[in-house]
C-alpha cells in the first residue's frame, strides 16, 4: 500500500480538510500536506494561525489511519518545528470531539486547558499544545537545531 505526500498547496485540500472537520474554510494563511492513496485524498493535515514561534495544527481523515506512518508524522512535525523552527504548536479541540483528544495525546500533546462555552455549539474547547524539545517524532539533533 503506496501513499504520496503532495505539498502543494491546493484549494482543494483546504476544501476537503475543511468539511471533513465540519467547519466552513481555514484562515486565508493555512497551507498543508495532503497524503494521496490512488489520487484519492486520505488525509490532510493544515497548519495556520501562524505566529512568532507557534502555528495552530489541524488533521482531517476519511476515516482510515493507515496513513498516519511514522513517515509521515516526522514530515508534518518537521514542518513547524524543523523548517520554521516553532518552539510549539497548539491544536483545538472540542470536548465533544473525544477520538481527536485521544490522537492529540497519542501523537504527544498535552492538555493545557479549557475555552469554556467556546465551541460552535457551545461547547467547551480543550487547548492542547505540543512543545518542540517534547516532539518523539523527530531525532534529537532535529529538535536541537
């Protein structure tokens, strides 16, 4: 099972993360890395909110997880953390949404509080954040850089 990775930025990729998290679009500074199976999008993970030394992260899926590799992981964390060298990044994550706060600790994040009443509907949003020195996904000598 052979994936491709596309850094291109393309709408539609914005387009497709975006319905799939249920949201209307992303800022107008978000940019991606699409994962492709058969020219079929799988997964996508956006990055925007850029500030100083942090960026908002956001994954979308069909569904499957085959497609979050080890490969894969170490691209997307190297982005902020490597090529933009980001002290943290920070992912938002609704209360109600409890299979993206188990990805979110799995992938090594942590809980560092609460939005009360801020989702959509009302919910409360939990803010997870992922400090560069913490990332597992990358060698020591990346993360020291």
């Amino acid at each position: 099972m052979s994936y491709e990775y596309d850094y291109e930025q393309r709408r539609i990729y914005k387009e497709w993360a975006a319905h799939q998290i249920g949201i209307e679009q992303f800022r107008s500074d978000a940019t991606t890395i699409a994962v492709l199976k058969e020219k079929q999008i799988v997964g996508v993970t956006v990055f925007d909110t850029f500030a100083s030394d942090d960026c908002q992260i956001h994954v979308a899926s069909d569904g499957s997880r085959r497609w979050l590799t080890r490969d894969y992981m170490r691209m997307v964390f190297a982005y902020p953390f490597v090529q933009l060298r980001f002290k943290r990044i920070t992912s938002f994550v609704p209360e109600s949404n409890v299979a993206s706060a188990r990805f979110c600790a799995h992938m090594g994040f942590r809980e560092e509080g609460r939005l009360r009443e801020a989702g959509l509907h009302g919910e409360d949003i939990i803010v997870f954040g992922l400090l560069r020195r913490e990332c597992r996904w990358l060698t020591s000598s990346l993360i020291n850089l």
